[in-house]
C-alpha cells in the first residue's frame, strides 16, 4: 500500500511541475478517461432487451461538432433576433398607442387645472414621454426574447453553446460560462451582467461583467435596424435591400462579440491576470420545456426586474433633456450649444456634434438616443418620432449623413458605454466604485478608437 502511495505522490509532484495549461490538458484527459471507463463498464454489467437509439447523442453529434455546431448556433441566433424584432413591432405600437393616448388624457388634465406651461412639459413632455417610449420600446422585445432564450436554457441547448465557445473563451483567458452571460446580454446588458453571477471565479466574473456592454441589447437594436435599413440597404438593389440591412446587423453582433474574447484577453494579460478556470462541462440531457415555469422566470424573474430598473433612470432623464431642450441661450437651446462644441470631436469620429450630445443625453436607455437626435435635428422642445423611416433618411441627409455616418454611428452604439441601468446593474454585482467607473471609461475608449480608425480609414480609401 506505501509503495502505491509513493507512486501516487511521484505522479502528483510531475504533475505540478507541468505548466498550467499542460495541468488542464492533464485534467481533461482524467476526466475524459473516467467517463470512458465508466461507459465501458456500463456496458458490460448492463444488458437492454431493446436498444433505442440515443436521440440525445445523436443531436449532439450534429449540436456540438466541429463543422456544424457554430453555424447552427448562429443561426438560431438568427431566428430568435428575427423573431424579437419582428414579432415585437405590432406589440411595440399598440403599447405606444396606448401610453401617448394616457399622455393626450395628462394633457387635458393639466389644462383643467391652469397648471402653467413648464410644469406639463417637464412632467409630461419630459418625465412621462421618457417614459413611454422606454416601456413601449424595451417591454415587447424582452417579453418575446426573454421566453424563447429561456425555452433554449429549458430544453438544454444553453450548454451546447457553452460547449461550443469554451475553446474561445479558453483561449481569451476567460470562463466558457462567459458566452452564456453574453447570450444574455443581448436581451438586456443589466440582465447579461447580473448572469455572471453563474462564474465561481472573481477573476473571471468580473472579465464577463466589463465586457458584456459589447453585444448589442434590444434598446441598440432599433438604431442598429434603422439605420442598416436606411443606409446600407440603399447600397445595392431594392430586391437585395432587405438582405444587405440583415447582413450589416449580423456583421455588427459578430463584430461585439469579437470585441468581447479580444477585450476579455486584453484584460487577461494585463489588469486581471491569471489561468482560466478549469471547466468540466456534463451536457444535460434534452428535456421537454415546461411553458408555465418558462413564462414565470422569463416574465416575472428577468422582464419585469430590468424594466423597473429602466424606469427608474429613465424618468429623472426625461426631465433633464426636456429642460436642455427648452432653456435658450443667445437664440439657441443649451442642446444646440453643447453639440457645438462637441463637433470637432465627433466630425473626427465620422459624426457630428448632435449626435454625441444624443448619446451623452441618452445614457439612461439606449432607446432614446435616437428620438433625442431627431428632436436636435429639428429644433424641438420635445421628443418626437418621424412616421416612416424614408421621412427619418430624408432628415438625416439634409443634414450631411452618408452610409460611412451611419456606419460610424453603428460602430459608435455598438461600442460605447453602458446604459445607466447597466452601470447601476455593474455597481451592485461588483461593490466597486473603482470598477464601475472603469466599465464606463473602457469601452468608451474603445469605441473612439474603433470609429476614429474605421474613419480614417474610409477617408483614405475614399
């Protein structure tokens, strides 16, 4: 018995002399070796009069390959995008409707009392408009996302994805559970972020909560559409417009989310070193998807907890654009004058002054960024929505935008800083005044940079 303990520790000592990764490749072997023998030994003590085929390893085969797995993976991306975004617009009007009806009803209401002009517009133009279109945009695509991301966790296909991006994650220094946090975040970046809760290590945890901002969430969504529609489909052919404006959306999401493993190996090799985690995945079986408990955790758990926490920033927004909006100075609203003196930077990013000032002002929920700028655009006092979006192109070229503006602001939405949910969402998950400020900062630089590049670029091929 001494003599098989010696061994044992002569192996342990070889072992531990191994590079880290040389270890991991060791207790990948180990692991993989004892399911093979249990496999083995299973089949030689169990006997089954009727064999049936193996469903689960037969999708498996196809799910998890090399050669497959990906592409499939990509395209039921696809599918539950296209779904969100299609089945969402109905919803997302019917909702508008109802809440701009409330808001005609406060305006009568404020009317019957005398209240004087500036409270109505900073409660109700601002505060309560703010609102309404957070609600009507973010509420239909989170109550239609949320369920089918919810139904592919249910039925067991989530950790084929992790199966399948493990080896990338791996390679970035990171945890393979990453992908999962960052499958989430493009439902809700706050969502995405309190799901890194599911990564054991701090190290890696934190990597997945920083870089999950770079998958575009639904409020990025509607700008993303719009603008691929407007502007690259017009590009080629009517017939293929439809095609370039998905093509240049998919292209976008793969750009985030290689953004994601370069940043995560980024910070890897520099503020967050370390050795990934070592991570043994049991594929679950493939089960069939209870609907009840898939609407109550979808709905209930995740919708309504990010919506809540929309509201809350978004309203208190509302207020400060509307007055920003409506306070002249020397002629020109206080908007007008700040987007002044960002232009030089923003002409430099392929922008303009309007539309930084849009996402500056629309911090607190990338859905109004874009109301906000058409209302610059256009000298409001409110926020407002053009009817079509041939009368949204006709605006945006009267005022200098080309298919390299539109591709800048793409860049620039998918890359910047997170939503003031998020940021929030980042404080309470990392209790760090210090790493929150920094996942403001990061990906703002990184987004300066990419359009700054990608502009000079352009300029110089042009």
């Amino acid at each position: 018995m001494s003599a098989i303990n010696n061994q044992l520790n002569n192996i342990i000592n070889e072992i531990n002399n191994y590079l880290p990764e040389e270890r991991n490749n060791i207790r990948d072997h180990i692991v993989t070796t004892i399911y093979k023998n249990a496999e083995n030994i299973a089949n030689k003590v169990v006997t089954q009069e009727n064999k049936n085929i193996n469903w689960d390893r037969k999708i498996d085969s196809i799910v998890t390959s090399r050669l497959l797995g990906l592409p499939i993976m990509l395209a039921l991306l696809g599918i539950v995008l296209w779904l969100t975004i299609t089945g969402a617009n109905y919803p997302s009007q019917l909702l508008a409707a109802g809440l701009f009806w409330i808001e005609e009803q406060l305006t009568h209401f404020f009317q019957w009392v005398g209240a004087p002009d500036w409270l109505h517009g900073l409660l109700v133009l601002g505060m309560y408009r703010t609102l309404a279109w957070v609600v009507s945009v973010m509420l239909p695509p989170m109550a239609i996302f949320f369920p089918l991301f919810t139904l592919f966790e249910d039925l067991g296909y989530l950790p084929r994805v992790a199966f399948n991006l493990d080896g990338f994650f791996k390679r970035a220094g990171t945890h393979g559970k990453q992908c999962l946090t960052m499958c989430m975040g493009f439902g809700c970046n706050a969502a995405g972020v309190t799901s890194c809760r599911i990564i054991e290590s701090p190290r890696e945890r934190l990597i997945a909560i920083l870089t999950n901002n770079f998958v575009p969430c639904n409020g990025r969504f509607p700008t993303l559409i719009a603008l691929a529609t407007i502007f690259m489909g017009s590009l080629v052919a009517k017939s293929y417009s439809s095609f370039a404006a998905t093509a240049t959306v998919v292209i976008v999401i793969l750009i985030g989310i290689a953004m994601t493993l370069f940043i995560s190996w980024l910070l890897s090799k520099t503020l967050l070193k370390g050795v990934p985690s070592f991570f043994t995945l049991e594929l679950p079986p493939y089960r069939k998807p209870q609907i009840g408990r898939i609407l109550i955790r979808s709905l209930i758990d995740r919708t309504i907890f990010v919506l809540c926490r929309a509201i809350v920033v978004a309203g208190p927004a509302g207020a400060v654009i509307w007055i920003l909006a409506n306070v002249h100075i020397e002629g020109f609203s206080i908007i007008a004058h700040m987007a002044n003196f960002f232009n030089p930077l923003g002409l430099r990013l392929g922008l303009d002054g309007f539309i930084l000032m849009a996402f500056i002002l629309g911090f607190p929920a990338n859905e109004i960024v874009l109301p906000i700028l058409i209302m610059s655009y256009v000298s409001a006092g409110t926020m407002l929505e053009l009817d079509n979006l041939e009368a949204l192109r006709s605006l945006l070229v009267s005022h200098g935008w080309t298919w390299t503006t539109a591709l800048s602001m793409m860049l620039f939405s998918l890359l910047h800083y997170p939503c003031g949910t998020t940021i929030l969402t980042i404080f309470k998950e990392t209790k760090s005044f210090k790493w929150t400020v920094f996942s403001v900062l990061m990906p703002l630089a990184v987004a300066i940079i990419v359009t700054f590049a990608v502009n000079q670029i352009l300029g110089f091929l042009g």
